[in-house]
C-alpha cells in the first residue's frame, strides 16, 4: 500500500521536497489522517473511520453554528424590507396638508378668542344698561341671565380646549357645537330682546342679528368645505382602494371582506326566505327597510339617492311600482347592479346601461303581473353595489292610491294596503314613511296606516320629500317645523328628516341632484331660521341614520329568527322519521333526477328487444289498425259480386287505391303505437319489481305521452313503406304449402273475430236469449221482441237461398211485413234492414269460414287451377298478409335504426324542459312525503344561511 502511494504522489512529493506535505497530502485522501506505518493497513483503517464519524459530527456542529449568523442576516435584511414597505405605504397615503389651510393658526384662533370675550362682555352690558328688560319679573330675568351666561362660558371653554385639541384633528367637531351653543344663545337672546315691548335699543338688536348671520354663514360655509373635504378623501380612498383590490387579484382584507359579504349573506337569507314563504307570513320577521308611501310621493326617488343611480322607470302621473322590488346595497370598488336570477352586471356609470336597467325593471314588474291584475306580490330581488354605498336592504313596494281608474283592476287599491301592511306588520321591519312635502298633510293616506302598523314609532323613519317645493308653497315656516318634530301627524318616528331628491327633470344625474340639493338648504330660509337642524337634511344623512337602525335591528332579533327555525327544523325532523323512517330525503328536484335516470335506462332497453318480438308485435299492431278497412272495404264488397273473376278485379282496384292513400299513414301510425307500447311495456315491468317507488309513476306517464306527442315518424318513410307495399300486394302467387297453410290458418282466425263480433252484435239487438231468460230471469224489451220475431223471418229467406244477395227485394221486405203482421208485430222497411243487415252479415261469415275450411287441402289444385273450389279468399289474405310482413320488417328497422334513438333524443328534451318547470314538478310529484322533504330542505338552507350570517356578524363586532 505504501508503494503505491509513493508511486501515486511520487511526482507530487519531489516537487514540494518535504516529507511532511507528502503527509500532509496523503492524510487528505484518507479522511484528514496521515498513516502510521507503525501499525497494520486494516487496524489504521478502522482508526480513520472512527475519526470519520467524529469529524462528521464537528461538522454538523459547525453547520449549526452558522445558523445564527444567517438569523442575524435575515433580521437585519428583513428589517431593511420592513422600513421600506413602510416609507412606500406612508407615501401612498393622501396629503393632509390641506388642514393648514383649513384650520387657523394660532394668531387668529387668539385674536377670534378675543372677539368672542368683548362679545360677550357687550351683550352682558347691552343686557344689564337696559333699564325696560328688568321690568320683567326678577325670577325670568335671573333665570333667562343665568342661562346665557352658563353658554357662553362653555362656548369660551370648548374654545380653548379648541387649541389644546387643534393637533388631534377634531377642530370641525368643535367648530360646529361652538357655532350651534352660541347660534342658539344669541338668537334666543335676540327673540327675548325682539319681543320686550320696552326695548328701544334698534341698534343694538340690529347689530347682534347681523352678527348672528354672520355667524351662521360662516358656519355653514365652513361645514360644506369640510363636508366636501370628506367626499374628496372618500374618493381618494375608493380610488386606493380600487388599486389594492386590482394588484391583489381581487382578494380583499379579510376584515373588508366580511363587511363587504355580511349584507350580501343578510341578502340571500331574504332571497331564500322570498322563495320559501311567498305569502310572507309571520314566519319570516328578519329585518329589512320598507320603503312606503303616497303614489308620486317620491319613494322611488329617495331609494335611487340613496342607491346613487337612476335604477328605476319612470312615468308621469302613471304607476310604475307594480310589484315589491327588493335592492340590496352593498359597498364595491365598482358601482353596478345584478338581478339576483342573472348574471349580466349593469354598470350604473353607463348610461346606456343605465336605461337597459330600468327597462328590465319595467319588463319583469309587466311580467309579473298575472290574472288581470295590477300588482304582484312577486319580489323582484336586485344588488347595487358601489363605492361608499351603505350596506341595508330595501323594499320598495307600490305607492298607496286613494283614487282607483278605470284601467286598474277592481281590488287594486286594497290589494297595495293589504300587501304594504304585511311588509309593515314585520315587528322588525324598519318603516322608511315617505310623505310628500308638497301637498297638504291632510291628503296623506300613508301616515295613518304607518300609526296603525308601529303606533310607538320605535321602528319608523320619516321622510320629508320636496322641501325646496315645500318652502315657495307654504307660507308658515312653523308647519314644516311641525312634521319634522311630530306634532302634525298622528304618528311617532324614530327620527324625522328632509330631502330634496330632484328639481322636476327625469334627466338629471345624482350628482346634479345632490348639487342642487346642497345648494338649496345652504341658502334656505328653513336652515338658515332654525326651522330644520343641520342633522334632518341631505339624503347622506338620511341613509346613515337609516343603516344604523337596520343594522342595529338586524343585531338584535336575527338570532332569535335563527331559533325559531331550529325549532321548525327539529318538529319536520321528527315528522319525517316517525312517517318514513326507512326512506331518504328527497326533495323535488332530486326526486326528479331518479324519475330521469330510471327513463333513460328504459329507454336503453328498447336495443335489447329481438327483431322477432319487434316484428311479431308490429305484425299484431299494423292487423288491428287495417282489419276493418280489409273485411269492410275490400273483402266483403268483393266476395259480394258473386263470381272469381269480378272478386279478383274488385279487389286487385281495391287494393290499389288503399295503398296509394290511407296504408303507409296507417303502418306508420301502428309503428308509432308499437313502439309507444313497449316503452310502456318496460316501465311497467320496473313497476312490477319489488323495490318500485311508485312516486314516480305520474311523472313517467306524462314524460312518455308528451315525447311521443312530440315524436313524429320520418316523412320519408311513409313514401318507402308505399312502394314496398303496392309490390308485396300485386304478386298473387303462392310458391310453396307452408304458405297456403298460413294463408288459410290467417283467413280463418281473422274470420272467426268478426264472426264473433257480428255474434255479438246481433246478441245486443235481439237481447236476452232463451236460455238467459229461463236461467237467468232476464227480459227482452218490446224491441228486442219485434227484432227476435223479424230475425227468424229472415233466416227463413237465407235458409231458402244460401246464395241470397246482401240485399233484400222490395217484395221480400213485403212478404216478411205481412208474416209479422199476422204475429200482430207492426215494423217498417227500414227497421227490418237493420235487422238484415246484422243477419247476413253473420250468414256470409259463416259461408267464409266454411269455405275456408274446404280450402286447407285445395293448395294442389289451386296450382293445378282445377276443380270446383274457390280460394280465391285464400289468395287476397296471403296477399295482405305478405304485406304486412315486408311491412313490418321494415318499420321494425327503421324503429332499431333511427326511431329509438329519435325518441330518445325527445324524451330527453322533455325531461330537460320539466327540469326547469317547476310547476310541473309540483303537479307530477306530489304527496305529504315530497312536500315534507322539500320544507325541510328550505328551512335546513334558511337556518344554516342564518347561521353562517351570525357568525360573520359576530366575527365583525
């Protein structure tokens, strides 16, 4: 080993000259470790890979004493990444920097602290110089002095807690309760001075109603400039937000995400209670905001300012509300509006979507108005979505009418009071009560029903509409003061407001009208004299107030909706297991799916059936449908003619013209039948077997019978079957004894049914027989009496002439009368040739089968074409029986071939057109069984959709 070494490094070892880096070296190639020559090769090698697994764990030891290096990098790294996502985010953020302008500095807040102090001390002097103000009783004037100065001082004190708070942004808050505190001193100090009938001092009460304007206008500029500083931020922010959504594919904040998603759960709990509970009975009292009112009230308009979009159609003077429409709001970086049953988005910044929108609107309202009427209760249920939209759900129902026309349905009227009292009768429905502002209060029809539903007013928002028409109409400012503090109607609110949501153009957009709207009470003499508080006016404060109250109501009950459910859920349950305890549920629809399934595989059925079932049964198909025609057309007429040669010419014309016309329709009609009746034949056989649900029954039949209603044979087949058939027909020849024997058994069976019919025929018109009477203590009638006596005088004739004509003579007629005139039985012509008719038609079938009989061995001499018997009969029955052989061959392929699979496509289209009707599934599965497992499904899917909504409701508290 140590040759080799030298041998291998020899090069390497001359080269360094040093006995210790060839050691060096050589410890290299083994694991670290020269060689000690003093021991053997083996010993050293079990040294080394000992120290092998040593120096490996020296190693792993190293390895993780560098982790903590790697950690320190990472965190210093990590660090560096943190500090600028944090600079990027901080320069995403709006500027502020317009607070500088907006907020005064502290020269002028000392300056304007200073004003406010003289003011005072001048109103304080003006008030105690006054020598006619202490005329008035000492108690009032301490009382009124005291009162003022205690507002003053707070005035002075919110003030200076102003300056302290300047940094913290709340500086507008303070603004406005410091101009309110010293609005409502002041011009209660004016009134009080106004109205001393011993005040001389004009001038002072000029100069403090000036300066009270003053003060008014400056606060009401200062509130619009912050008001719109805040709608510019919220655009800021729906633009930032809109930006978020977008770089992270859609996927919101979790906590946004729930806000944005709890009233869309809130919706679809409605939507599937809508469904469940069409009649809108007690059982459903979830919350949600009716919208009520006078017609042309403007209902429609305040839910379109608070939904900001024109959404619904508008007519002028005319109803346009025919039916509930519910709009749930919700919040969305795009401002658009879905109907719940579709998917095509209306985006609400369109205008051309704008008016396909409400044109659907009107289009489902027309539609849902059935029977003559002229509303529905049918809910049209739509989402708008939006940036800054307040999340609730609204139901805008038809306005209240005091005047029925001619063009209405006659319970029109008490149609839209009973439909809007059960929306109001919901104890936790939130009455949003519209009155129009610009007629009289004594014209209202909706506020004494709003008193009736929520006399306490704990659940009601009133609405004053039309303020700007209100204020050029009413000459008493008091009586606007009046609606909007309760003392005019007879009825309580929650809480009372006034909007102006149009200025009489259907073309005006929602921020024109929010703009006019704005302008109007910035410059109204209501506003301005104290008739309306800041906080009643504008639709934005409206849809705060009325999302806080829908949210605080929905808080408060949905839970206990949540156990009503549970309990209705638990009593079905216990239904269901005590009446089927062994059956699953099964709603309609999956109900449904099982009668499909169980269709089809029948269908599939068909292709196992043997051309020799197909052919035999359309052979028995087609004979039942043209047997009349052959014995009553063709045989009978033609056997009548008394010789061979007439017979065969008679029926040979016969023939022709049947084929030509009314046989390829008929073969085609038998095919239809025939394959109709095995299709049956397979569903009745599964009804047979022991695990058949017999619920499904109704249905299949009516799936069956509306696939073969349907179905229709191919026209060219009719043409094809023709052909075949005038071919078979016109050969006359008989090529070997198995088909005479054939012929003749055919001719004999066929005989003997219409033998048997006339038997029966004849039975009914003579009545009772002999034997039936001794026996069976049965009576003729006097009819039938004169028929028996009239029928044994004709047997008498075809007895005497077995070869008598199929009509009587004018002088037998005569005979047999005075025959029965001696039996003092009076009949005339025309009742012995119904009798003669029924007799001979008995006779000559009898003949046939006689005949028939003789020609069983006559197939020799029917070659040979000797001897005395006719078989000509033989000949025309072989010959339609040869038909309907190549006939029903023929169909038997064209069924196999094309006709299955072509029902098979129609009874696929049925079960596709019940599956979407559910009216037929209701008319065709019916039973307490299917109706319980259908409610117990919709409550299952109501409670645990109201379930899933109080948990994200909780997750969001």
């Amino acid at each position: 080993m140590e040759h080799i070494l030298r041998g291998k490094f020899g090069n390497y070892l001359l080269k360094y000259g040093s006995q210790r880096r060839y050691q060096r070296e050589i410890s290299t190639m083994w694991c670290g470790r020269a060689l000690d020559r003093s021991k053997p090769l083996l010993k050293q090698q079990f040294l080394y890979q000992k120290r092998e697994y040593g120096m490996m764990i020296v190693r792993a030891l190293r390895g993780v004493l560098k982790i903590r290096y790697l950690l320190l990098g990472g965190a210093v790294a990590g660090g560096g990444a943190l500090q600028k996502k944090y600079n990027d985010w901080k320069d995403g953020l709006p500027d502020m920097k317009w607070l500088v302008d907006v907020l005064p500095d502290n020269d002028k807040w000392q300056k304007w602290r200073t004003n406010l102090v003289d003011f005072k001390d001048n109103i304080k002097n003006s008030i105690e110089l006054d020598p006619r103000i202490k005329s008035l009783s000492e108690n009032k004037y301490n009382e009124f002095k005291s009162w003022f100065d205690q507002r003053l001082d707070d005035a002075i004190a919110a003030a200076e807690a102003q300056e302290a708070t300047q940094k913290e942004g709340a500086v507008p808050v303070l603004l406005y309760r410091l101009y309110s505190d010293l609005k409502k001193g002041v011009s209660e100090a004016s009134v009080v001075h106004a109205t001393n009938p011993f005040s001389s001092d004009e001038k002072l009460r000029k100069e403090a109603q000036e300066r009270l304007n003053n003060i008014q206008e400056e606060m009401m500029q200062t509130q619009i400039k912050y008001q719109r500083e805040l709608e510019r931020l919220e655009k800021e922010n729906k633009e930032l937000r809109k930006q978020n959504i977008l770089l992270k594919q859609g996927k919101k904040p979790s906590v946004r995400k729930i806000k944005r998603s709890l009233i869309d759960m809130y919706s679809e709990v409605l939507d599937e209670l809508a469904d469940f509970d069409s009649g809108y009975n007690t059982q459903d009292q979830l919350p949600r905001v009716v919208v009520v009112g006078d017609q042309s009230s403007g209902k429609t308009s305040v839910l379109e300012m608070i939904a900001q979009a024109r959404i619904f159609p508008r007519g002028a003077g005319e109803m346009m509300t025919r039916a509930p429409v519910k709009v749930t709001l919700s919040e969305g970086p795009y401002h658009i509006a879905q109907f719940r049953d579709s998917t095509r988005e209306f985006d609400l910044t369109k205008e051309s979507d704008l008016a396909d929108l409400r044109r659907e609107v009107e289009l489902r309202m027309r539609n849902s108005v059935k029977g003559g009427k002229t509303v529905s209760s049918e809910v049209i249920s739509m989402t708008v979505k939006g940036p800054g939209l307040q999340r609730m759900v609204l139901v805008d129902l038809p306005g209240i009418i005091s005047t029925q026309t001619t063009d209405m349905a006659a319970d029109t009227r008490e149609s839209i009071r009973q439909m809007t009292q059960a929306y109001m009768n919901n104890p936790n429905a939130i009455i949003l009560c519209i009155q129009d502002g610009a007629v009289d209060a004594e014209r209202s029809n909706v506020t004494d029903l709003v008193a009736t539903c929520d006399p306490q007013g704990k659940r009601t928002i009133f609405v004053l509409t039309k303020v700007d028409m209100a204020e050029e109409n009413l000459a008493d400012p008091n009586r606007i003061r009046k609606i909007l503090s309760g003392k005019l109607f007879p009825m309580k609110a929650l809480g009372y407001f006034a909007v102006v949501t149009g200025r009489g153009r259907k073309d005006d957009s929602i921020q024109t009208i929010k703009d006019y709207e704005e302008n109007f009470f910035r410059g109204s003499k209501l506003f301005k004299d104290g008739v309306v508080k800041s906080t009643q006016v504008t639709t934005r404060n409206l849809s705060l107030a009325v999302a806080d109250c829908f949210w605080k109501m929905v808080k408060e009950t949905v839970e206990q909706q949540a156990d009503a459910f549970k309990a209705r859920r638990f009593n079905l349950e216990t239904e269901w297991k005590n009446n089927f305890p062994r059956i699953r549920e099964q709603d309609r629809d999956e109900l449904f799916e099982r009668a499909r399934t169980e269709i089809l595989d029948e269908i599939v059925n068909l292709s196992q059936v043997s051309p020799k079932h197909w052919e035999d049964t359309l052979l028995q198909n087609i004979w039942e449908r043209v047997s009349s025609h052959v014995f009553e057309n063709i045989y009978i007429p033609a056997a009548q003619t008394g010789s061979a040669e007439t017979f065969n010419t008679a029926v040979d014309i016969k023939l022709k013209q049947w084929t030509d016309t009314a046989l390829p329709v008929q073969s085609v009609q038998s095919g239809w039948e025939t394959l109709k009746s095995e299709f049956e034949r397979f569903l009745q056989k599964a009804a047979e077997a022991p695990d058949h649900d017999d619920i499904f029954d109704q249905l299949k039949q009516a799936v069956v019978n509306e696939a073969m209603v349907r179905h229709t044979w191919e026209n060219k087949a009719a043409e094809m079957l023709r052909v075949i058939q005038l071919n078979a027909l016109e050969d006359r020849t008989i090529g070997d004894k198995r088909d005479w024997d054939q012929a003749v058994k055919f001719l004999e069976s066929s005989v003997k049914e219409k033998l048997n019919e006339s038997e029966t025929n004849l039975k009914k018109l003579l009545g009772p027989s002999a034997k039936e009477r001794w026996l069976y203590w049965k009576y003729r009638t006097e009819v039938e009496g004169k028929r028996g006596t009239v029928k044994n005088e004709l047997d008498k004739i075809l007895y005497s002439n077995e070869k008598h004509s199929p009509i009587l003579s004018y002088d037998e007629l005569t005979t047999v009368r005075n025959n029965l005139k001696r039996s003092d039985v009076e009949v005339d012509n025309e009742f012995i040739r119904d009798v003669w008719e029924a007799v001979y038609r008995r006779h000559f079938l009898q003949k046939s089968l006689t005949k028939a009989y003789d020609c069983r061995k006559a197939f020799f001499l029917y070659h040979q074409q000797a001897g005395d018997v006719d078989c000509s009969d033989v000949v025309l029955f072989h010959r339609i029986q040869q038909m309907m052989k190549v006939t029903s061959n023929a169909l038997r392929q064209q069924i196999t071939n094309r006709e299955a699979r072509r029902l098979d496509k129609e009874i696929k289209e049925v079960l596709e057109d019940y599956s979407q009707d559910n009216e037929k599934k209701i008319q065709l599965l019916t039973g307490r069984r299917v109706t319980l497992a259908e409610e117990l499904k919709r409550v299952r899917q109501i409670q645990e959709r109201l379930e899933e909504f109080i948990q994200a409701l909780n997750k969001e508290k």
